[in-house]
C-alpha cells in the first residue's frame, strides 16, 4: 500500500460530497485514460462531478459506433460545460483489446473533444465498475457485453443522483437527461422556464389544431 | 362490527391549505431549512409546509442482506382515509393559471362541457410513516403526506379537478426526483390531465388534473355515457419520465374509486339496477395496496442505487408489514393493487378456498370467476369477494403470496407457506358477527358488443431488449415523437409481442385511456380472468396478445408501456397520439433490424372466431 492509499482510507476528506457513496461503492481503481495517463475511479472522476458514463469497445460494430456518434453530438450540444462541470467517460468492455493507444485512436476518429475521457484498467476492476453501474442482475445479460453497450448512466456526485439514457436515443434526449440529476434551479428561474414552456405547449395545440390533427 | 382503523399521522392541516400566515411560513421554513421563495411582484404567496419537514436520511451501505426483523400480524390493516373536497383558490382555470403558480399544460378539453363540480387538494411532501411498530418511522415521500396516499371516492357524472401541489425538497438527494406528474390509472381523462411522463414540474408549483368521470364512449351513447363501460378501481401515481419506480417506492400513490347508480358502494338502497356488492367503503369494501421493500438496519428505505430500488423482502399492505385485519362473519370485497415496483404476486388462501373474482383492473366481470389463486401483476387491480360465514369466531385465515421473486434469475428462498405461516402476507381474523345485506349476482354486468368491423388497423408492438437498450418496434421512447396516432371514434386491434423469450421477464403492459377486451392469448381465446376489460395485460416471454380497443372523446399524447417500474423507467415507453387521422407508423425495420410490417391497413377486419385460430398469421 502506498501513502497516497492510507491517507485515502483512513482520514476523513473533506472535499468528498456529504451525500456521496464515495470510493467505498465506486472504488478508486486505477484506471488508465487514452493520453495514457493514471487516474483512480472515484477521486479524480466522479468525487463532486457531474459525469456521463458508457461501455464500449473498439471493436464493437453494431451499436458502438452509433452510441459513440450520439454521444460526440451530446456533447457538442453541451457546450463548453463538458471539461468543466461535466465530465464525460467511455469504459472498455476489452480491455485486452484497449490499450490506451487504441483508445486515443478511436477518440480522435469520432471527434471526442476535451472533457470526454476514454479509460481502460485491469479487468478486474472494469467489471467491478461496470457493475457498480450498469447491472441487470441478470446472469444473461450481466455477462453478455454487448447488453452493455447502450446506456450511458448520468451521475450528480454531490446530490448522489442518477439517471440513464439509451445512447441511440436523440441526442438531445441525452442532454435533457443530465438536467434531470442537476441541482434544482431558484424558484424564479424555473418559473421563467414556465412560460416558455406553455408558450410552446400553446403553439403546439395551435398547430394540431390547424393542421385538422385535432379537432378544435 | 370491526371499526376501520385510521393510521396515525402527521398533521394534515397544510392539506387544506389553512392557517399559514405568509410570517409563519417564513418562520417554517427557514426552521426547517427549506427554500422560501418571495414573488411579491406576481402577488401570490406559495403554499408552505405547515409542518416540520422531516431530515433526508441517507441510505445504509453496504447493502443489508435482509430487512430489521418484524413480528407478524401485530398491527391492524390500515385504511386510509377519503380525500375531502376543498374549495380551491384561485379557483381552477381552463387554460393553466402559471401567475398564480400552476405549471404548464394544454388548455383542459371540454372544460365548458364538464365543469368540475367537486375540486381536491393533494400535497405531495416528505413525512414520516410507520411501517412497523417494531421498525422507527421511516422518511417516504407522499400525498398529503400520509402513506398510502389518501382514496379518492368519486361519482359517475360528477367531472372533479384535483389539485396536486408539489412540495417535495428541492435540496433533495439520493433515490427518487422531486419532479413528478401524477396518472389516473386508469382514467378516461384528457391527455393534459393524464400525467404523461414527460409532462413532469418540479417543487414549488401546483398543477389541476380535470377528470370529468364519464363513461368511455360518452359521444357515442344517447343520454351521458353508456354504464356498460363504467371502470371503477383505479389507483393514482407518479409516472415521471425514468424516476416513477424510485417515486413510487418513496411512497407516491394511492387509490381512486368511482361509484354509479349500479354499484353504489352501499348494500342496500338505490334504484332497479344497484348491485349490493359488499359496502361501504372501509367496511366491507376494503382496499388492499400491496408492496414491497427493503429496509435498512435504522429503518430507512434501502435503495440499491440512486435510480434503483431492490426486491423488498418485507410484504407491505396499505402501509403496513404483515398486518392483520379483524373481519364479521359475512362477504368482503377487496379491492387489490399492485403498486410495485416489480414483483408478481400469486395469491392463495390458506384454507384453500377460491376468490370470487368480480372485476379485474376496475371492470366488473360479466360473471363472478371462482379462481383458486390470483396472478397480480404491477399496477394491476383485482376485485375480489370473500366470504367469511362459513367461518367460526375465533378462525384466522391467511393471505399467501406462493411466487418467489427472482433475483439473479434465481428464486429467493419463500418458504412453504403452508408450513411458515409467518411468511403470509397478511391474517384475517375472523372476530364478530355483523348483517350482510350484500349481493354477488351471477351476472354482474353486460358488455357491450364487441365489434370487430370497428377495427380499422392492426398494430404490431413488440417488446424487446437490444444492446442493453429497451425498445419497443425498434425504437427508443422520445416524449416528444409520437410513434403512431390513432383516429378518435375508431376501433384498432393491438397486437403485443414479448420479444425477449430468454430474460424470463414477463411485461405487464398497460395502455393509457381506454380499457380493452383481449381477443386471444398466443391464439387461443383468453381465460375466463381474462375475459374482461382490462388495462393491464400481462405478456410472458415469447407470447403475443391481441387486443380490441376503441379510442373515444380526448385528444392527445398517451402511453403504451412496461409497467414494470424498472422496464419503463429504462425508456420502455411509446408515446402514441389521438388524432383525427390514422397514421400506419411505426419503425420501417424492427429491433432485430429486419422490416417492420408495424400498422398494416385492415381491408377485411377478421371476426372474433377467425382471429383465434390464425396465430401468426397476423405478423
């Protein structure tokens, strides 16, 4: 055990989210990002953070490309939060397969951009993660990994929150899911949001009812 | 006579709204630490928490293996309470009245057609509640925040607007979303008032639900609805888009009864048609929700992640662990639910006699069914008769609940309950003699006729899993993308396809809006308990179910989806609109990527006997 190791177990951290699981139920495996740098599950890439989480594999040619496409368009649509207050990660499913080099490879080739980490680590660990966040409790489909290739899990640290979202859904359906773990917004805002709402709703009705798609 | 037992609970006095003074209400909640929020400038002032807001706990970990120990059978069933009209103010509007803190919906339909005679007020709010007296009270959220919600008792005829205030925390952590909308299950209701899972708002905000209670196929029979459609259990929950199976094992939901001229709720009195069923309510007519949960070792609700909640090991009925319930030597109609999350009940009795089984999810059966065992299903209702006359003073008879639930595709251990009757669900002791005027007919009611000419399409749905994705035709659900829309006043027949055979995971699929008739399970016709309507409609793996369905007076979005709440919290919804056009949809290639024939035009609608000896045909 190295310092770094006793320190992390056995003094209080502050910075640690009151409501989190903390590395207790994350773990604080190392796991290794696609520039090839060392980085432990918990401390470095969830502790406070609002992070979307997926599995896939280089080599996974049915749903993989589709979900790593979404998931490059969710994070355009997110702007300049991802790498700031959100973080985005795609796990291996092979890590005997993915090295980060391979990784660093299949980034660049669909566009990941700053904020949106590729990691690989030992097996043990990965499958310890994976389901941590992604189990069926189903031995057919926990074992199966291309049953793991389609959801990305939304994780709020600090409000211990999440939620899931198929990666093949719309893009923007991926974005409006991170909003659904984020910390509720003053009052007066979400009011504002409301009457941009009904005016939608409004001109919706308007439209259906114009179109003979309801009868007025 | 047993008296009803009334749980106790917190204060309900914010219920009505009453007697906050807007200082007091500051005082409140700044004492409990809540979020007051000033809009002098609109001129309205929030409703407040009238009581102290009990702390979030945080879930144990690890995870415990089994739940506090409980002795069975040592409290008594609780009834909750009716829900007492409440003049609202503002008075509710046809168009949502967001200035005074309503949030966003459609305007109501027919507002002018149906306006609401009678008004509710609902709180949604975090309190305590006792599961167990052996168990400290436990942090759920909840309808006035009382657990089970409070039953609304409403009459055929008499439109309602019932208004839902959200004051769940909006510092919230851990499981659950303090966002939420609220379905009639299963109310013939206008889409805005339907509780559509993408339609949810958060706290601080109040929304009016209009529920008209006319018969299905109001327009189409002279004179206010045709009787022969009347639904009359119903339960009421929250449906928000991936949260509904952490909301709902929080504590969101409760029943709603309608009540007619046929059955009345009361044994005697009434004109030529009352019914005399078993009456009234929290009498003879008893309401059973069943859940279940875990707990953790201080008695909070485990979780076993922040959006997942497990297989309860404690067997919970309105509220209540194992409870027992003293009953008269006469008839008694329960009104079963399933409120989940997930498991399956198979109901027994231990002395082996049958349920007379009256109406499944809410509709009287033509006859009463004798059924030895009863398979419950999430979110689905049975109407049951048991008669306790034959009984001795003295004489407990139990309710077993003999399906294991599977977990890692292994059934936990259940042991015999004929053995261990302490695994029971709950005890009825037989403890007094009381007069039955009650009646259980032979025949119930008479359906209309079923007219398959009516079907102007029929729609392939099928459920399956691809990349650990639900889908339903190869798609994934989108609030806001309709997958098909049906013609309002037409008849279409549904054809639900379970296309995951190896998961062992039975869908219980329910459609918004309208109760419909089975036509054939896996193309045989279907089982007398089945031969109602229905809303909820079990499929097993690999099995396929026709079913007839009429689609009549509202306009809008509404749902077909898994009511396992886990299955439907992963997306296993599609969004389908009433229109005044047929749109023959759906995905061009289904899940396993091969073409979708979907909604195919009907040129020749099959007849009734036809279709059962054409499985397959169909597809």
């Amino acid at each position: 055990m190295n310092r770094r190791d006793l320190l992390t177990c056995v003094l209080p951290d502050k910075s640690r989210p009151g409501a989190s699981m903390g590395p207790e139920f994350y773990t604080n495996a190392v796991l290794h990002t696609h520039e090839n740098k060392p980085v432990r599950f918990y401390d470095d890439l969830i502790k406070g953070k609002l992070t979307l989480i997926n599995f896939i594999y280089t080599g996974c040619m049915k749903s993989c490309p589709r979900s790593t496409g979404n998931l490059a368009k969710a994070q355009k649509l997110l702007g300049d939060r991802v790498g700031r207050d959100i973080f985005m990660y795609s796990i291996t499913l092979k890590p005997e397969e993915d090295d980060p080099e391979t990784l660093r490879d299949y980034a660049r080739s669909h566009g990941a951009r700053p904020g949106w980490l590729f990691l690989t680590g030992n097996e043990y660990d990965l499958t310890t993660i994976r389901f941590k966040l992604a189990r069926w409790d189903h031995p057919m489909l926990d074992f199966d990994l291309d049953q793991h290739t389609g959801m990305v899990r939304i994780i709020n640290d600090t409000l211990n929150q999440w939620t899931m979202c198929p990666t093949h859904a719309a893009p923007q359906q991926i974005v409006d899911a991170v909003s659904w773990v984020e910390p509720t917004k003053p009052f007066a805002v979400r009011l504002r949001e409301n009457y941009k709402t009904q005016a939608r709703i409004d001109r919706e009705t308007r439209d259906a009812k114009a179109r003979g798609a309801w009868r007025a | 006579m047993p008296k009803p037992t009334r749980r106790k609970r917190n204060d309900t006095a914010s219920q009505s709204g009453d007697g906050v003074s807007r200082r007091t209400a500051l005082k409140l909640g700044a004492a409990a630490g809540t979020l007051t929020v000033l809009t002098s400038k609109k001129g309205f002032s929030l409703p407040m928490f009238a009581d102290t807001v009990p702390p979030e706990p945080t879930v144990c970990s690890p995870q415990p293996t089994h739940s506090p120990e409980t002795t069975p059978f040592v409290q008594a069933l609780p009834i909750p309470p009716t829900l007492r009209p409440f003049k609202l103010n503002p008075a509710p509007t046809k168009s949502a009245n967001l200035a005074a803190g309503e949030a966003p919906r459609a305007d109501h339909q027919r507002w002018e057609e149906f306006l609401p005679q009678q008004t509710y007020d609902m709180t949604l709010k975090p309190a305590l509640h006792t599961f167990h007296p052996d168990m400290p009270p436990t942090y759920v959220w909840a309808y006035n925040g009382i657990y089970p919600g409070p039953t609304i008792i409403n009459q055929y005829g008499i439109p309602v607007v019932v208004r839902f205030h959200n004051q769940l925390p909006v510092d919230h952590t851990g499981f659950g979303s303090n966002t939420h909308t609220t379905h009639l299950h299963n109310g013939h209701t206008a889409s805005e008032s339907d509780g559509f899972a993408g339609d949810f708002w958060g706290p601080g905000f109040f929304k009016d639900h209009h529920y008209p209670n006319i018969y299905a196929g109001f327009d189409t029979f002279p004179g206010g609805g045709d009787p022969r459609e009347a639904m009359r259990t119903f339960w009421y929950h929250d449906h928000r888009h991936s949260f509904t199976a952490t909301n709902n094992y929080r504590g969101l939901n409760g029943m709603f009864l309608l009540y007619d001229n046929v059955d009345t709720g009361f044994e005697t009195g009434g004109d030529h048609n009352a019914l005399h069923l078993p009456g009234q309510y929290g009498l003879y007519d008893i309401p059973l929700n069943f859940t279940d949960k875990k707990f953790c070792p201080d008695g909070q609700m485990f979780a076993t992640a922040p959006d997942a909640v497990p297989a309860g090991d404690k067997f919970i009925v309105n509220g209540a662990i194992q409870p027992f319930f003293q009953v008269a030597r006469r008839k008694y109609r329960f009104r079963m639910l399933n409120s989940g999350p997930a498991r399956i009940w198979t109901f027994t009795m231990s002395d082996g006699r049958p349920f007379t089984l009256i109406a499944t999810d809410g509709n009287l059966l033509e006859h009463p069914v004798q059924i030895p065992s009863l398979e419950l299903h999430v979110s689905s209702r049975y109407d049951v008769i048991l008669d306790f006359s034959g009984n001795q003073i003295g004489d407990s008879v139990y309710l077993l609940n003999i399906a294991p639930q599977f977990v890692n595709n292994a059934p936990e251990p259940l042991p015999d309950p004929n053995v261990d009757v302490t695994k029971a669900v709950m005890r009825f002791d037989v403890v007094s003699d009381a007069a039955d005027h009650s009646v259980v007919p032979d025949t119930l009611c008479q359906y209309p006729d079923l007219n398959l000419n009516e079907v102007v399409t029929t729609r392939i749905w099928n459920f399956d899993l691809v990349n650990g994705q639900f889908k339903i035709n190869g798609l994934i659900f989108d609030p806001d993308r309709p997958d098909a829309t049906v013609k309002q006043g037409t008849a279409e027949t549904w054809i639900i396809r379970n296309k995951l055979p190896a998961s062992g995971w039975t869908h219980p699929v329910h459609i918004h809006l309208e109760e419909g008739r089975i036509l054939s399970r896996n193309g045989a016709p279907p089982p007398p308990e089945e031969s109602g309507r229905r809303d909820v409609y079990p499929i097993r793996p690999g099995e396929e179910v026709h079913i007839f369905l009429r689609f009549r007076e509202w306009f809008g979005k509404y749902m077909i989806h898994c009511h396992n709440l886990g299955h439907e919290d992963n997306f296993m919804l599609v969004r389908w609109d009433v229109g005044t056009q047929t749109s023959l949809v759906t995905s061009p290639v289904d899940s396993a990527g091969n073409p979708n024939p979907g909604a195919q035009p009907n040129p020749n609608p099959p007849v009734l006997s036809e279709l059962f000896t054409r499985k397959g045909e169909l597809a």
